[in-house]
C-alpha cells in the first residue's frame, strides 16, 4: 500500500509500520491520560565522585506506572512524545517534579543537585526560559543544584537560537552535561560546538573498556576533557574493574548499577545520610 504526500513523495507502508503507527496513536492517547492522572514519576540514579567518594548529584529518570504497557522504558515512550509535539508540557512537569524535590531535600539538609534529563525539542519553545524562570522562584531552587542533560545525537540539528539558550543556562550556573557521548554520530568537534561544563562518556564505551583501543579511547576522552575544563562522568559502570580502571585514569565521576540502580527518592535520602 502506498500513500501520497505532496506531488511525487511517495512513502511505502508496510504491515510493519502502519501497525505500529496505531499502537503508537493509541499510546500517545493513553501518554495524555497518564499525564492527568499522575502516572509519571521519577527515580533518581546516583552519581558518585571518585575523588570525594561520595554521591554528590543524581540523575533524574521518568519512570510510567502503567497498567497496559508494563515496564516500558522512557527511551521507547520519550520518542513518542517528541513525534506527538507535547514534549513541551512533558518536559515542564519533569522540571518541576524535580524543582520540588530539590525543594523537599534542601529543607532536609540534603544538598544533591538533580539532572534532568531534556530534549532540545523543549528549547524550541519561545518561552521555555520564561517558564523555567517561572518555576525556579516559585520553588525558589538554587541554580547550583540543577543540571541539565543533552543527547549527542539528539543536540546535533539545533541551531543557533537554541544553543544561545543552553548558553545562558550555563551562564547562570546550571550545569550543563553531554550525554551518551561516543556513540551515534559522534565527532570530536562536537566537544567544543556546545556550551557544556560536563561530558558523560556513554555506557557502549565503558562496556568495552577492556578493549586496548577502547582503553585508549576512553583515556584520550578523559585528557582531552581535562584540557578543556569539562567534568567527565562515566555512565553505565558495572563492575569493580571498570571503576578501579577509571579512577586510576582521573574520571571524576561515575554512575551506573555497580554503584546503584535508580531509587526512590526515600531510598536516596537513606544513602545520603549514611554517605
Ligand atoms: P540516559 O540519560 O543515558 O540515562 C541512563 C540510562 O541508563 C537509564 O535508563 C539508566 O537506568 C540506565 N543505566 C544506568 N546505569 C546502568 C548500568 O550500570 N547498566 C545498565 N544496563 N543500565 C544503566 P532509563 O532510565 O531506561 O532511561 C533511558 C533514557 O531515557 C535516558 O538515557 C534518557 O535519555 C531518557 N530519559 C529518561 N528520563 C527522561 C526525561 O525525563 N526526559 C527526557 N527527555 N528523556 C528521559
Ligand atoms: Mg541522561
Ligand atoms: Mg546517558
Ligand atoms: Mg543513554
């Protein structure tokens, strides 16, 4: 079957795509409700400093309690709500889900900066800085205390308008990470295309890591970061190995299941207190 877009644009469907086509319409209705009624929330992956050993910051991850899907992981149900155009409020609730947290913690004596997790879909928006504005004086969060991730890949097609946002993020003290860098459509220029303070070196990598040329790899991310002022963080760090490995090499942080999973935010409040 084939359908006609335009004037000489033909796009093939198969039994494959159009099937997922509607599992994915079905899925964006059931991504509305879910919004309303409260069915997002997130877990929190610490990250560890090497050279203080201790958690300093943690990751924020969406997770979805929902019934008819199961455990769906955000990287599948995400790019669902980027193609469906309401990333945006998405992306909102995330933030400020987190900006309350921070809130909650701070009043606790608990001082953890908090990653968020963004899509450069959300800087789009022409009033993504308003709102995050907005939301920073009515929680009255501490700009020190959040950080922001960009994918590689995903950052590659934003233009100038949206890095000058990201620019001004920086400026005013968020902490602005690289995420899953090394993988995809990687490129070395990309280290220095965008305002960044942080370069998480992605979990494809660390799994090799007992490869010589990976090694090498790994180490030349670490020097090069070095040179340029960034922090690295290493994701997905699994075992003991990898972690002597990049503490020898100078990372200054990890995160990843050898240190923890992702947590409820009650169980990151018991292992900061007994950090
Ligand atoms: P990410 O930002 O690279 O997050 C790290 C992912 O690796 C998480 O998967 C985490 O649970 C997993 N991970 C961490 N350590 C280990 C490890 O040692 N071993 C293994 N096997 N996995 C590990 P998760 O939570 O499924 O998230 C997947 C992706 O979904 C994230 O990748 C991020 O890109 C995206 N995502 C999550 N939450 C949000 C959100 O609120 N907004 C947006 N835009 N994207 C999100
Ligand atoms: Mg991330
Ligand atoms: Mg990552
Ligand atoms: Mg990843």
């Amino acid at each position: 079957k084939a359908k006609m877009l335009g004037k000489s644009k033909y796009i093939v469907f198969d039994k494959v795509t159009e099937d997922n086509t509607l599992k994915k319409t079905g899925m964006i209705v059931d991504i509305k409700k879910a919004m309303l009624n409260n069915e997002f929330y997130l877990l929190f992956q610490p990250i560890y400093n090497l050279k203080e050993n201790r958690m300093e910051e943690v990751e924020a991850l969406v997770r979805w309690k929902n019934k008819k899907y199961g455990d769906i992981s955000p990287s599948q149900f995400i790019a669902v709500i980027e193609e469906s155009g309401f990333i945006k409020e998405f992306g909102i609730l995330v933030i400020e889900d987190v900006f309350k947290q921070i809130n909650y913690w701070q009043n606790r004596g608990i001082a953890l900066k908090v990653n968020i997790n963004v899509s450069p879909l959300q800087l789009k928006e022409d009033d993504f800085l308003f709102k995050f504005e907005q939301l920073i004086s009515k929680y009255n969060t501490a700009l020190n205390l959040v950080g922001m991730e960009f994918t590689e890949t995903q950052i590659l097609n934003i233009n100038k308008q949206e890095i000058n946002k990201i620019k001004e993020l920086l400026r005013r003290g968020i902490k602005i990470s690289l995420d899953d860098f090394g993988v995809g459509y990687s490129s070395l220029i990309n280290m220095i295309e965008f305002p960044i303070s942080t370069i998480k070196i992605d979990k494809s990598l660390i799994d090799r890591i007992n490869e010589n040329k990976v090694k090498t790899l790994i180490k030349g991310i670490l020097h090069i970061s070095k040179e340029m002022n960034y922090e690295v963080i290493a994701e997905g760090v699994e075992t003991k190995e990898q972690l002597g490995m990049l503490k020898e090499w100078g990372c200054d942080k990890i995160q990843g299941y050898y240190i923890s999973k992702p947590k409820t935010s009650k169980e990151i409040e018991l292992m900061f207190n007994n950090n």
